[in-house]
C-alpha cells in the first residue's frame, strides 16, 4: 500500500476578525509539533490571508491556503481573486467546490474543473470537494452524484496533475449540523473515489492522491475515521475555529 502523508485543513469560512485570525494561527504554529506527522493547512478569509501568512511565519510547517479563487490570472472580474496573488501572499493551497460554492454560488462541475486546472496550472494544489445532499443519500444516489462530481471536476486532467490534487469528500448533510457519516459510511464513499481516480489515471496513481472527509469532524470522532484506509485526513470547518480542537483532530490522524 502507498504510504500517504495525512493532511488536515481548517477552513475558517466567513469568520473571525483580524486579531482573532493571527492569534489562532500562532497558536496552530506553536503547537504543529502536535499533530505528528500530519500536514496541517490554514485556510481563512481572504482578507486575512497576509495576516495569517505573517503569523505563521516563514518557517512555520503549516501551510497556508485560501479558501476560493477565480480561475483566469487577472482580468476585468471585479470582488475576485486570482491564482498569482494567493502565491504572492504565500499561499501552497485553495479550496474548490466546496459545498457552500456550489449551493449558495452556483458553482457548477465545470466551473470547479476551470478552477482545478487554473490552481494547477499556477502552482498551487487544490483542495477538491465532492458530495452528496440528504435528500441525495436517503434517495440512494450518493454513488451517482459523487461520481459524477469527481469525474466533472476533475475532467481532463493528467496523471500527473491528479497526482497532485487533494480530494475532499463532504457530505453535505453533515456539514454544520452536528451530524457525520459512520466511518463505514464515509470509507465506503473514499473507497468508490479512489477507484473513480483510478479510473481517471490508474490504480498506482490514485494510491497516491489523498482524500479527506469533511463534515462536522471533532476531536472525539476523528479517531475512527482515521483507522478506516481510504481516509487521509480532514478538512474541518466550525472546530478548525478553536486551536485545542483543530490540533486535536490532526493528532488523530497523525497517529
């Protein structure tokens, strides 16, 4: 079995203020030795990326990145923000698709795929996000929309760029809600991804690619997810919000 490096990520969304944003990442930074052997990536608003990029410093083992971007390198788009500045302000990450982009934004597969290609294209490693509704999973169609999503998002792409990409599964009905797929549930769906990946490439590369879960992941559950062998991390939303709780998530799958 390919051995892969574990990676969790905090996505901030639409919180914090300044203050509150580089105190929460000195705090991630002077703790990362916690996580073990996990990768650990910061993802905060827009705003507060320079921010963030000051207080980790450059030295810091956790990486930076954004939490959207636009997928031309500039350009008449006013309100957007485009690959070269991320990297200009030190990001190696950016989250795409994720599953408030494409409900609340309109983000559709191919939007995400322009943005996959333009991330790559500039350098930076893209966060991929993938997953089903409710009313998908209780209608049995999780398998039918994830793979969709996947081979829509990641249309195109080399094996050398998948090679490169982080795929975050996020079932959308454990988002925010307090609820999370059993380990069983989500390994069942990072199984189904990885073999769509090597679909896409083949088996030796999708070995490769990491795939995290996403969906309201804590500290006192993170645990079963990482035993489960198609699960290589976590992209974490509301707990990301406290350091405690962040570093505990990545200790779990740093194991």
């Amino acid at each position: 079995m390919t051995h892969r490096r574990t990676i969790v990520a905090g996505n901030w969304k639409m919180n914090l203020d300044r203050a509150k944003a580089r105190d929460l990442a000195a705090a991630v930074a002077a703790r990362a030795a916690e996580a073990g052997t996990t990768e650990l990536v910061l993802c905060p608003p827009a705003v507060y990326v320079e921010t963030v990029a000051a207080a980790l410093g450059g030295s810091s083992p956790v990486a930076l990145g954004a939490q959207n971007m636009h997928d031309h390198s500039s350009g008449a788009f006013t309100g957007e923000v485009a690959p070269p500045m991320l990297l200009d302000l030190g990001c190696r990450y950016v989250i795409l698709g994720h599953s408030e982009r494409r409900t609340l934004f309109g983000e559709t597969d191919a939007v995400v795929n322009a943005k996959t290609r333009a991330a790559l294209a500039a350098g930076l490693t893209p966060i991929v996000c993938v997953g089903e509704t409710l009313e998908e999973r209780e209608g049995g169609r999780t398998a039918a929309v994830v793979t969709t999503q996947v081979q829509g998002s990641l249309a195109g792409l080399t094996p050398t760029d998948l090679e490169k990409i982080v795929v975050a599964y996020e079932p959308v009905w454990a988002i925010g809600t307090g609820k999370v797929a059993t380990p069983l549930q989500a390994q069942e769906v990072h199984a189904l991804i990885r073999g769509l990946l090597g679909g896409l490439a083949s088996p030796a590369v999708a070995a490769k690619v990491r795939i995290q879960y996403g969906g309201s992941v804590k500290p006192d559950n993170a645990a079963d997810l990482a035993v489960q062998p198609d699960i290589d991390g976590a992209l974490v939303g509301g707990a990301s919000l406290k350091a405690d709780d962040f570093l505990g998530i990545a200790k779990a799958f740093g194991v």
